[in-house]
C-alpha cells in the first residue's frame, strides 16, 4: 500500500476518519469569504464595507504596546510561565473586583491564565467530559466547547436563543432525561451573536437550575465590560452562589483591543479551576510572560474599555437608525459590538430570501456590505460595529455609504 493511501485510514473519527479532505465542505464563513472576492472583481469601483468582523478596528493601548516592549527586553522574561505568573492574577483578581463587584477572588486557587477565552473553552471538556456525557449550549452560540465536547465522546444539546425571550435560554423546557447525562451548561452575555444581555435574576435562576441538576456553568463573558447606556458591567460570579458551581472566563481581545495578543484569564470554583489547571499544565507551556505583564498593565486601566464601549455605543446608534429606515425591527443593543437583525424574506421586485444566508450573500454581491448570517434558531444577521474607521468623521462617512446604497431598496419582511 503506498504511503498516501494508509495515512488516509488513519485520521481519527472526531475530524472525518478515513474521509477527512476528501469531500469539499463550504461553511458559512468560507461562503463569505467567496463572495466577497467575487464582489470586489465584479465592482472594483466599490469599497467592501465589512459590518461581519468579529474583533476589534482599533490596536492596543499605545501604553500597553509599551509595557510589552519594556518586558520584552528582560531575560527574566524569556522563560516558560506554565500555568501563569502572580503578577497577571493578583491584575486579574484587582480588576474582577473594581469592574464587577467581584470581591476576594484568590489569585493562587481561584484564577489562571489562558491563552485567550478560545484556548480556555477547548480545554475544559478534557476536564469534565466523558463518553456519553451531555454539555448543554445555547443556539447559536461560539462552538468551542461543543466541539470539544464531541471530540472526547460527549454530546452537545442546543438550547435556543429566541426573540421572543430576550435571546435567553428556556432552561425549564430541557428534558430530564437530558439533564441526568448533562454536566456543562455554556452561557455567553453580552451574547455573541444576539448582543443580548443576561440579568441579576437570570443569573440566580441559573444558579439554582445548576444546583438542582448537578451542572458546572461555563460563563464565556468575552464581552461583559464594553456594556453601554447606563447598563453596568455584570459578572456571573457578582451573583450569590455562583462560585460554588461554575467558572467564568475573560478576555483582553475585545475588551482592550488585544485580539491577536491572546491573553485571558478563567475565574471561579477553586476545584474547577485546579482541574483546569491540571489539563492546562500538558496542554501548553504557558503564554510569553511579558504578554502577561503589558495585560496587567491594562487591567490597571479599565477607562480603556469604557473609551472603546462609548465608539461602539456611537456607532450603534447610527447603524440602528439607518436599519430601521430601510424597514427593519432592530433595537440597540446593551453591550457588544454586535446588532442582531432579523432578515427580510426578499426585496420587492427582487429576489427572496429562503435564509439568512440568502439575503447576506445578495447583499455582499450587490451592496458589497459584509455580514455574519445565522439561521439557526429564526433567520438573523449579525451586523457588526468594528468596521475600520479612524475618526467619527470617518464613522459618519462609512454610515452615509451604507445608506447610500440601501437607498431606494425596498425590503420585505414576514407577517409585514
């Protein structure tokens, strides 16, 4: 047998076996990506607006880039930091309780490091699930820890995030069944994709829904501090009882401009957290101590995200306004820089739309304007607010366009 042909019996189950590479599976983002180089040669006249980013349009804090740079130059530095150097927990444990209300968070027991929240969310089923064991997410949601959960034998129920319920799951409409195989409960607020945001009551039903079937809660609160409107910052573990049975994992990615830095860090149950750790510890080496020193640098500045929240605020505003007089329903989030719309069904003596993903192609190919869809629970697109804009000038200029060639396009949208 030559040598391509038994390498290709030989992948593992969890990623295609004997199939993997061979059947050419176009996802929704690949599609995205086609259209908009199709777009860009069919209309070179026309920039690509590009409202489906999912990170931020702006660097770092100039001082941040600094503090790296200075603790770069240290040959203290260049070593293995494992599961994570003092300095960047006790910045952790600060932060949690100056932002949140957060207090006494034990920086030894109670916090860790990850290598952002995407790194954090693949390690924790290694943890936790076994074959046949059930993690519970919302749809749609990020999949991280679902797809982890069905590398390692588990199975993963969705729980969907509908309009109707302020984008919350229903947590009374699982079945039991279901809940004696469950062991993880994922939640993300601010919500990504819905911009949704969870409330103090939510939060404690969760607790006592977690208490009564025996679930550890992942809180992914990626988002939870570019809040806006009044609306404060909330934590998971701000709630009474939350850290007797859960674990909440932040990142420096959205909230300080740190996308690419890859720097987070996971709080809460102290035995979750050694579990984690201990997964962690033959997972990685740790990330590059002067990272960790410059993200608790920032940490020390939490006005960073509230310059960052109050653009993202700005720029909702007027993506709210513009959406609305093309006929859609959409309200301004509270937090995030994602504006959830429900999609229209067509346009009128144009095409229809049978998806999400329908309208969101028409408008990449005729509008060259980017968007994220989602269908599965309802039909929405993810809007987002991180397009490139280095001014509010600039901001007015890119919102005029949009409006600009959605003018005279008249959508049509179900049951109007």
């Amino acid at each position: 047998m030559q040598t391509e042909d038994y390498i290709q019996q030989l992948f593992a189950d969890r990623i295609g076996g004997p199939s993997f590479g061979l059947k050419e599976e176009i996802f929704k983002f690949e599609k995205i990506k086609r259209a908009k180089r199709i777009a860009i040669k069919e209309k070179p006249d026309m920039a690509l607006i590009d409202l489906g980013v999912g990170e931020p349009d702006a660097m770092a804090d100039k001082r941040v880039v600094e503090k790296l740079f200075e603790e770069a130059l240290k040959p203290e530095n260049r070593f293995y930091s494992d599961n994570g150097i003092h300095e960047f927990k006790v910045a952790a444990s600060r932060y949690m309780s100056e932002v949140f209300g957060v207090n006494g968070l034990d920086p030894e027991t109670e916090i860790n490091h990850v290598i952002g929240s995407k790194s954090g969310l693949s390690l924790l089923p290694a943890a936790f699930i076994n074959p046949g064991d059930i993690t519970l997410m919302p749809s749609p949601c990020y999949p991280v820890l679902g797809t982890y959960t069905k590398y390692y034998g588990g199975e993963v129920v969705y729980l969907p995030l509908l309009k109707e319920n302020n984008f919350l799951p229903r947590l009374d409409q699982i079945d039991q069944e279901v809940l004696k195989k469950a062991k993880l409960l994922y939640l993300n607020y601010p919500n990504n994709p819905t911009g949704a945001v969870a409330t103090k009551q939510f939060f404690e039903e969760v607790i006592e829904f977690a208490k009564s079937n025996q679930l550890i809660v992942v809180h992914d609160a990626a988002y939870a501090a570019l809040m806006f409107d009044g609306e404060k910052p909330l934590s998971f573990l701000s709630v009474p009882g939350a850290k007797e049975i859960g674990v909440e994992i932040h990142s420096l990615s959205k909230s300080f401009n740190m996308t690419g830095w890859r720097i987070g860090f996971i709080a809460g149950n102290a035995k979750l957290i050694k579990a984690f750790q201990t997964v962690k510890d033959n997972s990685d080496s740790g990330q590059f101590i002067p990272i960790q020193k410059a993200a608790s640098y920032a940490l020390s500045y939490p006005e960073i995200t509230e310059q960052t929240a109050n653009k993202y605020s700005r720029r909702h505003e007027l993506l709210v306004n513009i959406l609305r007089g093309c006929g859609f329903q959409v309200e301004k989030p509270k937090g995030s820089f994602y504006l959830y719309a429900e999609a229209p069904i067509g346009v009128k003596d144009g095409p229809s739309f049978q998806t999400a993903e329908d309208f969101s192609q028409y408008l990449i190919r005729e509008h060259l304007i980017s968007t994220v869809p989602w269908d599965d629970a309802g039909s929405f697109v993810r809007f987002s607010v991180t397009f490139e804009a280095n001014s509010e000038e600039e901001e007015q200029q890119v919102m005029k366009e949009i409006e600009r060639r959605l003018k005279g396009v008249q959508f049509i949208f179900k049951g109007r």
